[in-house]
C-alpha cells in the first residue's frame, strides 16, 4: 500500500514539475506505449490463441491513444505556432482517423504505421524539450496549459 502511495506521488510530482516540452514527451510516450500494447494482443489473438477478452483491452488502449491525440491537438498554439502548428495540426487529425478505422477493422498495419509516426514525433520532442530546457526558454507552438 506504502509502495503505491508513493509510485503515485512520484508521478504526480513529475507531472507537476515537468516543462511543456516534457509534458509532450510524456504524453507521446503513453501514447506510443499504448499502441503498443494494442499490437501485442492484436498479435497474440491472430496467432491462433483467440481471446475474446483482449478485444475490451485493444480497444481501450487505441482510445486512450485518440485521447492523448485530441490532448495534443486542442492544446496546439496557432498563433506561435504558425505552420508547424497546423502541420501537427492535419497529421493529429489523421492520426485520430487512421486509429479510428484501424479499431473498426483491427488492422494492425494502419496502428503501426500511427504508432512509428507517433515514435518519430516523440523522438524530435525529446531533442526540442531538451535543447528548451537547456536554453531556458520554453517551447514555442504549443500552450500545453490549454
């Protein structure tokens, strides 16, 4: 119980004390981690050992995905931003489409091409929140407080 209590407050203290370029990382890596999660059981139920009860857990990984998209979307700066903004912009939103018909057919290609974009993206992230945190300066584009 002590463990919990203090796993959970690490993690509310991250979360609290993180830059807006490290709240982004992080929400590309959950992100990413369900997505993967998602693929492992697809995996497993079309290799032959079929469970019906994996089904609830893919779904609710993809759509804790979508979440975590529609998150990054609406807390995009248009006006800082520019053209990157409405970039990311159109690739969230067909992020948000490809993953939607993805969950439909479960159709693991199109959650894995979503997933290695989404990879990509993290990984640029982690380069501009680090070089920002150095800097001391916060990201520009993006108002994460919303």
């Amino acid at each position: 119980m002590a463990y919990t209590n203090a796993l959970s407050a690490y993690r509310e203290t991250r979360i609290k004390t993180a830059s807006q370029g490290q709240l982004i990382v992080m929400l590309y890596e959950e992100a990413v981690r369900q997505l993967d999660k998602s693929l492992e059981l697809m995996g497993l139920n079309s290799s032959g050992k079929k469970d019906p009860g994996r089904i609830e857990i893919i779904g609710k990984g993809i759509v804790k995905a979508r979440d975590i998209i529609t998150e990054l979307m609406v807390s995009l700066d248009f006006d800082q931003g520019g053209e990157i903004a409405k970039n990311l912009f159109a690739l969230y939103t067909w992020f948000n489409k490809e993953l939607l018909e993805a969950h439909m057919g479960m159709d693991m290609g199109r959650i894995a091409t979503v997933r290695n974009m989404f990879n990509q993206l993290r990984d640029a992230w982690i380069d501009i929140a680090a070089k920002t945190s150095t800097e001391g300066r916060p990201a520009e584009g993006v108002n994460i407080a919303g």
